[in-house]
C-alpha cells in the first residue's frame, strides 16, 4: 500500500479577483523547474491536511492570511519516477497585496493569456479548468431522414438552456448534406463553442468549411502526424496511455475518456471507473473531460480525480445521465 512518504504531496492555491485575473509566481533560480510561473503553494507536510499546508504556504510565501478557501480540483501525476498528487484550492484575490518574501517574481494574469507550456505539467490542468468549459455535451444519435433536423436542433436548444458552453455534434446516421445544415444552423443559433465529431477526412473538411472546431475519433488521432491546422479548438477520444500521450504530442486542447461508469449507448463497453482514470491521468498534462453515466451532479467528483470537467449525451438535459 502506498504511503504518505511514497507520494510528493502540495497544494496550490488560484487566488482570482473579479477580472478574472489569477495570481502567478515565478520560480527562482536555483530551484527546481527554475523559470516556470505557478501558481503559489508549496509542499505538504507529513501529519498536515492540505488546507492547513496551503494556510502556512500562503503565509511564508506571500505574508497572506487566507480562510475562506474552496477545492478545486485534485491533480495525480507522475513526476520524475514518482507519484505525486496536488491539490489545487479557489481563493477570492480581490484587495489582496501579496508580498514576495522569497524574492519570487509575481504577477496577475487572466488564463487566457497564460501559456499553459509556462507552467509545470501539474498546474496545466488547473489551468484549463478555469480557463475551459467544464460541461461538454454531445449531441444523441439520430436517425436520418426528414425530421432529423429539427430533432437536432429540438435538442441543442435544451443544451443552450442548460448553459452548455462546448458542444460536440456528433451525428454519423445524418448524411453529409444534413449534418453540413445542422452546423451551419448551430453556428447561428447556438452561443459557445461547436466542434465537429470526425471519424474521417471528410468529416474534417465538414468541419472546416463549416468553420467550428474538430472532435477526433480515437482511430483518427493516432493516424494523425500533427495538429490539423485551422482549427481553433481541437479535441480527442482517447481510451488508452498510448492515445492519450499521442493527444499530448499533438498539443490537442483537451481529451475525453471513459466510460466512468456504463451506459445505455455503449453497453459492450467496460467501465474503467474513477480508477481506471486516474491512472491514465497520472501518465499526462493534457486536460481531460470525464465521460461515460455522468451528469452535472458530478463535476465536483470528477475534479476531485483529476478531470476539468465531464463529458455527456444525455446527463445535462434529462434526470438519467448517460
């Protein structure tokens, strides 16, 4: 059984003010990962819990005194050979003067300016969980013909009321046709971020033309050699380390994995549960949505595991998740 010594525990807090502003902390010379912005925190101490680590951190580090902190989410890696786990914490950063007492460099920053490859491959998840949606919806298959259409559209507007804010549209019965008019209708009506499932160079060109972000197939990812260009976001199935470290060299935006939990539309599929997760989310940097019997209930869940966020067809517009 592991250990609290076989593991490197830290913290981590994101102090944001109303901006949206976060706080960063350059590394000095000297230390380990020299030059690389974090956000502030240190390591935990046998014995400690990890609120009271980030208390003291916060203190010697900056001369804050910080109470009212909130999870955000929990990170596993593998660093160096070694299993660590950082947990990350939310802190209101309005009003507050941080003071650089270890003579770090230190400055406020909105994550969408913040290069993620500027952090350490831990901070990178927390990163894009506040910069990324943690909601990511899918559309449900639909069985081609006159009406399927509208019964798409009939099911984005649900997601859009919902306050979905990425959604895949993935319809493989729809012809091309159809699908061509279902993106360019959830283009105009639809207010965030679409991305095109493709299983195939031809969904790749729907998309393009279509003008909205791409979704590869696992099988499509690992045939890739590099990013597909002209497309702001790009996102990727993944179902095992080899996938998911392909993902990562391709410097996608973001993975899905699972199933967490079984489902009605992939029954044939083993769950590899939060456990199976994990594992894999040790082995990379790359932000990952959870997939499979979700539903909104269980973001906290999911970033307690390592997750930005969960993936679903059906979790975020009916009680029963899928």
């Amino acid at each position: 059984m592991m250990t609290f010594e076989d593991s490197l525990h830290v913290v981590a807090a994101v102090l944001r003010k109303s901006t949206g502003e976060v706080l960063l902390a350059r590394r000095p010379a000297g230390s380990e990962d020299a030059g690389y912005w974090e956000f502030p925190g240190g390591k935990r101490e046998s014995g400690e819990s990890a609120h009271a680590a980030l208390q003291r951190e916060l203190r010697e580090e900056l001369g804050l005194q910080i109470e009212r902190i909130a999870p955000l989410m929990r990170i596993p890696q593998q660093q160096a050979g070694r299993h660590l786990v950082l947990d990350v914490w939310l802190a209101d950063g309005e009003g507050l003067q941080p003071q650089p007492l270890l003579g770090q460099q230190l400055a406020w920053q909105h994550p969408a300016q913040i290069d993620p490859y500027s952090l350490p491959a831990a901070d990178r998840p927390a990163l894009a969980a506040l910069e990324q949606p943690g909601f990511y919806a899918i559309t449900p298959d639909f069985p081609d013909g006159d009406s399927a259409v509208a019964s798409v559209m009939a099911c984005i507007a649900q997601f859009q009321r919902s306050g979905i804010q990425r959604l895949q549209v993935r319809l493989p019965q729809l012809s091309l046709d159809r699908r061509a008019m279902v993106l360019s209708l959830v283009q105009q009506q639809f207010h965030g971020e679409v991305l095109c499932n493709a299983r195939d160079a031809a969904d790749m060109g729907l998309a393009e033309r279509a003008g909205v972000g791409l979704h590869l197939s696992q099988s499509l990812l690992q045939s890739l050699s590099k990013r597909p260009t002209g497309f702001e976001c790009v996102v990727g199935s993944v179902h095992d380390v080899d996938a998911l470290r392909h993902a990562e060299r391709l410097s996608l935006d973001a993975a899905v994995l699972g199933p967490i939990k079984p489902t009605r539309t992939h029954p044939e599929v083993t769950a590899i549960g939060w456990h199976g997760f994990v594992r894999l989310r040790e082995q990379s940097a790359l932000p990952m949505y959870a997939l499979g019997g979700l539903c909104v209930d269980d973001l906290a869940i999911a970033r307690q595991h390592g997750a930005q966020g969960i993936a679903a067809i059906r979790g975020f517009v009916k009680s029963d998740p899928a």
